[in-house]
C-alpha cells in the first residue's frame, strides 16, 4: 500500500471507535478474557456469576448505587452517527449513543432510571418484554403522560426475569431514528454450559437518500443496514479464542426480519426476548431469524480458526442496498479532483482489480450537475478506510464488498487473540496495513 492512499485515508476518515464507555469495554473484556483463559485450565464451577456482555461499540450504561437500588441516567437527544466511512447520518439516541447505552443488572435488582428528553418533542421509554407494573410501561397516555422536551421522568422496578431485552421510546419512527437500546438481565449464576464471550448485537435499518443525512423514518425502503450502528466495514470484528464456547446476542427493533447467518459453525438458540430457552429446545442450526420486536441468542463452540462472516443474509440487508447509494458508496466526489484521490483509485484498481473504479476522472463541475454521479464506483470498497486494532491482519477487501449487516467472527489462537488484545489495550490501529504486514 503507498503512504499517499494511506494519508488519504487518514486524512478523509477516522471513526467514532465509541470512545465513551470504553474503559467498561474494555475492563468487561479483560474479565470476560480471563475467564476464557482460566477455562483452558480448569472449567469454572457451577454457580459462577455470568461475564458481562460486550456490544462492541455501544458503551454499558454506568450507575450509582441509592442503597441496594441501581441508578441509571438516560438523555435522550440528536447525535450525529457516522454509520460507514463518508457517511454520517443525523440520528437520535441516548446518551450520546445510538444504539443507547447498553443496561446490564442482575436479575432480582430494583433499578431507577433517571430520564430527561433532550429531543425537540415528547417522548417516553418503553421496558421491552419486562414485566413491571402498568405505570412503569411507557406508553404515553396510558401508562403516564408524555415527557416533554426539557422535562423529566423517574422509572423504577424491580427485574424478576433474566434475559435480553430491550427499551425503546414508545412511538414507531421515534424507533426507526434510533430510540432503542439493549437491556441485559443476567441471572445472579451463569448458565450452564458457561459461555467464554458474551457479545449483542442490535439490528437497525434506515432510510436515508443519497446526499441526505436525515433518515425517512416513514419510509420502508431502506439502504443503510447496521450492526449496532455500524454497517461494514465499520462493524467492529468480534474476537473470540479458538475452543471457547460463545454467545451472541441480537436485537431487532426495526421493520424487517432479519436472517442472520454464521459462517462454518452450528449454534443452538438458547434464547429469545422472553429470557432462557430450556435445553430440551436447542437444535443445530446456523442462520436465526431475528423477527422485529425480537430478540435471540445463540452460542457455539468456536471450533475452527479464522475469520467468520456473520450477517443477515437478505442480499440487499447484507450490501446496503445498490444503486440508491451510489454517491455515498464511492470516494467522495468533491475528492475526485484531488490528484491523490484519483491516484488512489488506481491503486486500488490494480490491487483488487475492482472494474468500475476506472471510471475516474470526473468532470470539474461533475457536483454541479444534477444527477450526477450515475456511473462511477460502485463497488469501491472501504476496508482500507477504517483503521482499528480489532482488524489487525484481516485480508485486504476483507469485507468482500458487503456493506451492511455485515461482520466478523474472528476465531484466534491463543498467540493471536493476546496480541490483538494488547493491541486493543495500547489503542494500536492496523498499520501497518495489512498487504504490508510481514508477521
Ligand atoms: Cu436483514
């Protein structure tokens, strides 16, 4: 790779890599990598506490502690959400984030969370699949009045379920602009057999037309599909050892179904949105359908080393959708006069022998005319655009050109997994790339 295509890379991205929240990462990650490593030993004992589970780049909600209830803040307010490289929507969410902030507590905790609407409308926050009394249900009217902009509102309730939930303002396009976040109540002993990682996963499409930032949250013609908040190859790839058991989690709160497919292993779907399914149910499988409204877990061994595709298999669901992002999927045009752009995608032409990418240059004026672009680069793909330590040594054009719902299953050997992991630790990105990398 030349130093010119990677300055330009340099220069025209860098991701939100979901700063916030990332010590609890990464600290839930060193638990969840200690019980991985321990396991190898000596299998922990039954009645074990669960690991946490890790929504890579979705931050945990923290609390504080009001005696033996936990207290949780929640602000709900626009955000700018750069889903893919060159391309940043205007979304809403909580706390900075969206998806929201992940709540994880135990099953059996009372909980109180703090709310306060941000937004420029009313709104509430629906306890998805929780069974609390009627006046902590969320729905506006008839459960409480709404809260409006700049006001506040108190939840709490005790959790008597374990499972994976979730919360969500209670108002169909409020959803659909990115009200949603994961709930996770562990039960006060893991389950058995116990899992070495613990990753979720929430599913969420959007509308948004080319040059737009602004998602149609009436439409249901959606182009842009996202792994919590991320289409590929921004999702960050999941990291796993060779021979751990593992569980995933997916959340689906948007308006299509989605298949979600695991390359080269079978899993059992141990849960759904009403908490554990009894083993009598588990049957090998390796694509769940994750319905709206829904959410299912599944776990494996990881058995086989490698970097497995894990995506919704409807083909648009998996790419984005084709022609509708046109302008968004290429190399921003106002670029393309660059002589460093153009370059660079000839680079590129030659090293994946991407057809279409010939099609630079462009006219000077090309922004200026309506229409434009109608034929050029549409399968330019933007692996090399994003930079973080959990791609080290993933193949060029690792993502084959998916652009969606779409990520990796990274299965490591012990070697591999410790040295990504120390990456991660010191926030060492891929360079040096991949094509250059000797080790
Ligand atoms: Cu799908």
């Amino acid at each position: 790779m030349s130093s010119s295509r990677r300055n330009f890379f340099q220069d025209a991205m860098l991701f939100g890599a979901g700063l916030v929240g990332l010590s609890t990462r990464l600290e839930a990650e060193t638990t969840s990598d200690s019980r991985a490593r321990r396991r190898t030993a000596s299998p922990p004992a039954s009645g074990t506490p669960p690991i946490p589970m890790i929504a890579p780049d979705v931050p945990d909600l923290p609390f504080e502690l009001d005696g033996a209830i936990k207290v949780f803040r929640l602000n709900a307010a626009p955000l700018k959400l750069k889903i893919a490289p060159f391309k940043t929507i205007d979304a809403w969410g909580y706390n900075g984030s969206c998806p929201g902030p992940t709540i994880q507590i135990t099953q059996g905790d009372r909980i109180r969370v703090i709310f306060e609407n941000s937004l420029p409308e009313s709104t509430t926050i629906h306890w998805h699949g929780l069974e609390i009394p009627i006046d902590q249900d969320g729905v506006p009217f008839i459960s409480q009045k709404p809260v409006p902009p700049g006001g506040t509102f108190t939840y709490e309730f005790t959790v008597h379920q374990e499972g994976t939930f979730f919360y969500h303002a209670h108002s169909a396009m409020q959803e659909m602009i990115g009200l949603i976040g994961m709930f996770i109540a562990h039960p006060k002993t893991a389950h058995l057999p116990h899992v070495d990682h613990d990753y979720g996963i929430v599913l969420q499409e959007w509308a948004v037309l080319p040059n737009n930032s602004v998602p149609n949250t009436a439409s249901m013609e959606f182009n842009w599909l996202t792994f919590n908040g991320r289409s590929a190859p921004a999702t960050t790839p999941l990291l796993v050892r060779l021979g751990s058991r593992v569980r995933l989690r997916f959340v689906n709160l948007g308006m299509d179904h989605h298949p979600i497919h695991l390359h080269g292993h079978q899993f059992v779907i141990t849960g759904t949105e009403g908490g554990r399914a009894p083993e009598s149910t588990w049957y090998p499988t390796n694509t769940v359908l994750v319905g709206v409204a829904q959410s299912k877990v599944v776990e494996f061994e990881a058995k086989y080393p490698g970097a497995w595709m894990i995506h919704c298999h409807l083909p648009h669901h998996m790419m984005n959708s084709m022609s509708d992002l046109l302008r968004d999927r290429q190399i921003q045009t106002a670029d393309s006069t660059d002589p460093r752009a153009l370059s660079q995608m000839e680079t590129l032409s030659r090293a994946i022998g991407v057809e279409h990418i010939h099609h630079s240059p462009i006219a000077d004026n090309a922004n200026s005319v309506p229409g434009f672009p109608q034929d050029a680069f549409m399968e330019m793909p933007m692996d090399a655009a994003v930079d973080k330590p959990e791609n080290y040594g993933l193949p060029v054009n690792w993502s084959a050109g998916m652009m969606g719902m779409m990520t990796m299953l990274r299965i490591l050997p012990d070697g591999q997994y410790d040295q990504i992991r120390r990456r991660i630790r010191e926030r060492k990105p891929t360079a040096p790339p991949p094509d250059h990398h000797h080790g």
